[in-house]
C-alpha cells in the first residue's frame, strides 16, 4: 500500500516514532520500512510535519500482520468506554515501561501492566508513573507487574545511559532532542548543561567532540552517580565534568559560556535571569517549559521580558519537543545573546 511517509535516520528513529504516536500522526497497521541507515514511518494523515522531524515521502508500505495482538489493549477484555480510556502510548527505557493511567482506570492498573509486560518485547517490569516531584525531579513510581528495581540501561542515540527511574529523572521522549542540541554545537564551544539530570544531553555533546568542554551540573546526588556511571570506559569522558550543586549556587559565580541547557520545565522560569547570566555575548541558551499551547505564539517574547536586559537577546527557535497534557506541550526555546553589556 502506497502512503506518506516520514523518513529519519536510524538513530532518531524511535524518538521520532514516539512524537508520532503522542500526536496520533502514525500509522500502526502499516510496518515501518527499513532502508540501510534511514526508516520510513507511515503518517496516518496529510497535516504537515515539522521540518526537523524528518523527510516527509512516499513509500510502498505493507500491512503488519504478525502473530497475536497488534495493540496492547487486545489483550485485555474492555467495554467500548473503557478501551478508548486505555492509554494508547507509553514508555520504554531500558527494560522497564512506563505508562500513565487515567483516574477512573486505576483499579484495573495491574491488568494494564500484565498486558503491556507481555506486550513489550524485552520488557522486565512495568511502572504506573504517577508524575515528577520535588527539585531533584524524583518519579513516583508504583509497579503493576514484573519483578526487579528501576535500574536499567538505555539506548539513545548510539550512547548507552545509566538511568534510575525512582532516583532520577530520565525521559526517553527528549532523544530527538538532544541528538538535535548535541549537533547545534559549534567546535571549540564551551557548554553548561544545567538541571542535568543523569546527563544525557552532556553525555551526547561529549560523545560528538566539537565542544571544548561540558560541564554536568545537579543537585540531585543519585542522578550524578548514575551519569559517573555511563561515563566508566568512554573515552570522551575526560571533556565533560560533573558538578554536583542547585543551579543558583552554579550560576552565582560561573564564568560566561558559548551555550548553556537549562531543563527544568515546571520550574525553571524563576531560575532562569540567574542562568542568562552564564551565556557569553553571542552565546546560546536552550530553555525548556510546559507552555499551554494558546500561549506558543508569544510566549518566547514573554520569557525575554524576563531577563534583566531583555534588549541584549532575540529569539532564534521555539519549537515543541513533544505534547505534555490535552493543552500544552514541552517546548523547547532558544534564545541568543546578541550583545552584553
């Protein structure tokens, strides 16, 4: 069967699958093509894509008809109402699966982690995510099925990462991401990745050489032990530092850098003139935040409004890394400081 496609490179391939199916825009009963070092996705409709997001095409697709259930939610037995309640993504990382499940569900919770355990091939435990907490960016997990701890080792991007679901905060969603900030680095940058978390943004711009160096910056102990961690035997280890302090202290006497990451979406806005203070004139900050999504269109102008010189930046990209409720997204601004004073 002929139909559009989306055409990404291998690495992004997954990170991009999950912005597809967040946003209802890919087809599961076609099967993705793989052609050497690329894949082409099925789009289920003719709305546009963002451009970053892939090559968008043509391809020849055939049905998937493996054996048993296509969808997780065929292994259960659901009234019609309950089935459209089902989540219909979730996460993997690692071995471990996370899946968020609506209120009036949740007495059946254990048999949507028995499904989705026998759904996901390789999967060892299965986590009902009940949202971040606190500064550390702590998960509440409760397991609905299989055995093990939060433990696990992620693939992203080629990198393998450290991740401890319980201790620190990790989301696979954000691999487009950070394979897209990592190649915005311009040799010879120096990069403060703060709000690090177990480090996969500084992880990647380390693993690809062109920044000088990157510093790891968190306050949360378990999220730097895990980021030590991935950094045992690679041999780009020695271009990134880890720095374990809250983001106030760090800034209050950091010298200015070419480019700065700053990740903390719930909270971040009132940390954020503290952090513009890092960026080197012509440098670069990537800010990121849960925005509602009818206030997209200003809401970067606004972010500037409150910088202590607004004047000394412009907005060089805004863009959604991925939907975050019925009403906002994760959005990713970029900001340059084309002056200083």
């Amino acid at each position: 069967m002929k139909g559009r496609a989306l055409l990404v490179p291998r690495t992004r391939g997954e990170a991009v699958r999950h912005l597809l199916l967040d946003a209802g825009r890919l087809r599961t009963d076609l099967a993705i093509l793989r052609e050497g070092d690329q894949l082409a996705l099925p789009l289920a409709d003719d709305d546009p894509v963002p451009s970053d997001w892939g090559e968008v095409t043509f391809r020849e697709f055939a049905p998937v008809r493996p054996p048993g259930a296509t969808d997780y939610r065929e292994r259960m037995v659901a009234t019609p109402e309950e089935f459209e309640l089902l989540p219909r993504s979730f996460d993997v990382v690692g071995d471990v699966v996370l899946v968020r499940i609506p209120p009036e569900l949740s007495s059946r919770s254990k048999e949507i982690g028995e499904a989705l355990l026998a759904f996901v091939p390789g999967a060892r435990i299965v986590g009902a995510d009940h949202g971040v907490r606190g500064p550390e960016r702590r998960r509440t997990l409760e397991r609905l099925a299989g055995d093990g701890g939060w433990r696990t080792r992620h693939r992203e991007n080629g990198l393998a990462i450290e991740v401890d679901l319980e201790r620190a905060y990790f989301s696979p969603r954000l691999g487009h991401e950070h394979e897209r900030v990592a190649r915005a680095v311009v040799p010879g940058e120096r990069v403060y990745d703060l709000c690090c978390g177990v480090g996969p943004f500084a992880l990647a711009i380390a693993r690809d050489g062109r920044a000088s160096h990157v510093t790891a910056v968190d306050s949360n102990p378990d999220a730097l032990e895990l980021l030590r961690a991935s950094l045992v035997h690679r041999s780009f280890a020695s271009r990134l530092t880890v720095v374990d302090a809250r983001v106030e202290e760090f800034t209050a006497g950091a010298e200015p850098v070419e480019r700065v990451i700053f990740n903390l979406p719930h909270e971040g806005i009132k940390y954020l003139p503290s952090v513009a203070r890092t960026v080197a004139r012509r440098g670069r900050l990537h800010y990121y935040e849960v925005t509602p999504r009818t206030e997209f269109e200003r809401r970067a102008e606004a972010v500037v409004r409150t910088l202590e010189r607004p004047e000394e930046w412009t907005v060089s990209d805004q863009h959604v890394v991925h939907p975050y409720s019925p009403h906002s997204d994760l959005v990713a601004f970029v900001f340059e400081r084309v002056r200083s004073s």
